[in-house]
C-alpha cells in the first residue's frame, strides 16, 4: 500500500464512519486530549470544575494523534477533541467527515517540528541532502503539515524520500536508535528527538514563512447543534483556565505541578514546554487573525499543500462551514 492509498483509507474511513455516529448519554460525553502535553485545561479538569459547571459526567481519554481523535468522533465515541492540530480536522473535513472547530486550543510554532539525526550534521544550509532519506511522519498532523512546507521550502522532494507514518513518541525511539534519519513531532516526544539530533528552522523562521501551527477545540458538527449550551459550558471553564494561566504570578505557580502530574511529565518539563505555548483569549480568537477568517483561510491552504502532496485528493472550496463560533460566543457572556 502506497502513502497515498494508505493515508486516504484512514480519512474515508473516518469520514464513512461519520453517517453513523452513535448517540451520546445526555448526561455523560467523552472528550479527547494529549498526553504530554501540558495545557490549562488540565487544572480545571483535575479540579472537577467543568463536571461541576456543566452537571455532566465526563470521560477524559488520551489519545496519539489528532487523525485518531477524527476517527473517534466520526464512531461517536469522542465528543469533544482538546488541541487536535488543525491539518488532521482539515483531513477528515475534507474527506466528508462534518466536524467543525469550537475554539483556538493553542498556537505553538516552537513545540511542533522536525529534527534531522546528529550523524548526518545537516542544517538549513544543506537541507537538500535529505533527498532520499528515511523519515519518521505523524501522517495527517500538524507535523506532517510542517514536514510538507519546510521539505517544499528547501526544495527536497519528498518522492525520493521514504516516509514512515509513525506516531511521535514512535519516531523518537526509531530516531535514537538510528534506524530512521529525521523524525517529526510535537511535546515531549519533540524533547525526546533533539537528544538525537537538530531542528532545520525555529519557530520564528517557520512563522516567516507562513508555516503557523496551532490546534483547535473540535467537536461532531451534530454534537455542537444538539448541545450548544453544553458545549458553551465547557468552553467557559477552558478560557477561565487559560486566563488564570495567562495572568501569571502565583495562581500560575499553582497549576504547574497539577498539570504536570495529569500530563504525564515533570514540573521542570512542564514549565519548560508551557512557556512556548500561547493560548489566546476569547475576543482574540473571535477576532480575524483567528476564527473571524483567518483560520478559515490557514485551513485552505493547508488542503491545498496535502493535494498538491498527494496525500487527500481533494480541498474543500471553502472551509467557513467547518468553523461554529456560536458555543465560544456564547461562553463569552456567561
């Protein structure tokens, strides 16, 4: 099966699985998030406080990557997704699956990239020696979308290189062992991987080429309609621990250790990883940079690098529809 074939099936898959999502218990959902990858939401999750805010039961399950988190919301088992990359939602959107995007998860140019292994000592002034070589791809993520534009930056292409869908913390095994020769990730698989080797660009260079990164709050575009209010619930609490999170000082302090615990990471790491990290407030996410247009837009483009990849047959001629901005309103004035 070629990458191609391979990547397709997995997006049809979840798009053919979503006409049959199943029902959801009212008084009980499930909602998707990453190990690994420390955020404020945790504190609140950890305290209870969205049980308490929206009167709902909630299955908190971690997930891989965010190709995984489309799958689970197209059976019905995921109905809310926390921080899935934006190029996995375009994937899905694009294959037919009707998800939609609630909210700005986070934006984190210099937590999400690729790292070349030390013995090959390539660096962005000879990036065109990776022609040919093996490569370790989170297939249908921001890190495939990143691996995607710096490889079409430097001109390298990825035709002549064999690429191996693995996930993150799979990549930073395979390159330490040395079996793969560059391997893309995000968090603390990302930390992993620069023991092994180099980054070609930072986060700053990326952003100068348009290369943003940042994942989205998403959810069954069903869910949303049937369930705006609880959904706005939710919401709330994720931009009232944003905003603790942002204000700093003490209450900052505070949260480090019960976010590093339930992340799975120390409170060294934590801080370290939170500190590339920015989480935009509401009025800024509603604003054009963002969900007013800006995303929409981002969305797009990344469709149209994966065709001209060959790795979705086809964009969306629009991707406004993808985007509900009614839930993060309405959180807004609660």
């Amino acid at each position: 099966m070629n990458l191609k074939s391979k990547y397709l099936g997995a997006a049809c898959l979840a798009a053919t699985m979503g006409f049959a999502q199943s029902a959801f218990a009212a008084d009980e959902i499930t909602v998707a998030y990453f190990l690994e990858w420390p955020m404020p939401f945790q504190y609140a999750k950890v305290n209870g406080t969205y049980e308490e805010e929206m009167g709902v039961a909630i299955n908190w399950v971690s997930f891989d990557t965010g190709t995984a988190m489309s799958a689970a919301m197209a059976s019905g088992d995921v109905q809310i997704s926390v921080s899935q990359g934006v190029p996995p939602f375009v994937v899905a959107a694009s294959a037919g699956q009707d998800i939609q995007i609630v909210d700005v998860a986070v934006s984190y140019s210099d937590n999400d990239n690729c790292v070349v292994h030390a013995d090959h000592e390539i660096d962005k002034d000879s990036a065109g020696e990776l022609a040919g070589k093996k490569v370790a791809v989170p297939l249908g993520t921001a890190a495939h979308y990143g691996f995607l534009s710096q490889m079409n930056h430097f001109g390298v292409d990825i035709g002549s290189m064999e690429i191996v869908d693995m996930a993150p913390a799979e990549g930073a095994a395979a390159l330490a062992q040395g079996s793969i020769d560059m391997a893309c990730g995000w968090g603390g698989a990302l930390r992993r991987m620069k023991e092994s080797g180099n980054i070609l660009l930072t986060g700053a260079e990326k952003e100068e080429l348009g290369i943003l990164v940042f994942d989205v709050t998403s959810a069954p575009a069903d869910f949303v309609a049937e369930e705006s209010e609880l959904l706005a619930k939710f919401l709330k609490v994720t931009a009232d621990a944003n905003a603790a999170w942002n204000a700093g000082g003490m209450e900052a302090d505070k949260m480090i250790p019960v976010i590093a615990k339930d992340a799975g990471m120390d409170e060294a790491a934590t801080a370290e990883t939170m500190a590339t990290f920015a989480f935009p407030g509401v009025d800024e996410q509603l604003g054009d940079k963002w969900l007013g247009g800006g995303a929409q837009s981002f969305m797009k483009g990344v469709a149209d690098i994966f065709v001209g990849a060959g790795s979705i047959d086809a964009a969306l001629d629009s991707y406004e529809a993808a985007v509900n901005t009614g839930p993060l309103q309405a959180a807004s004035g609660m």
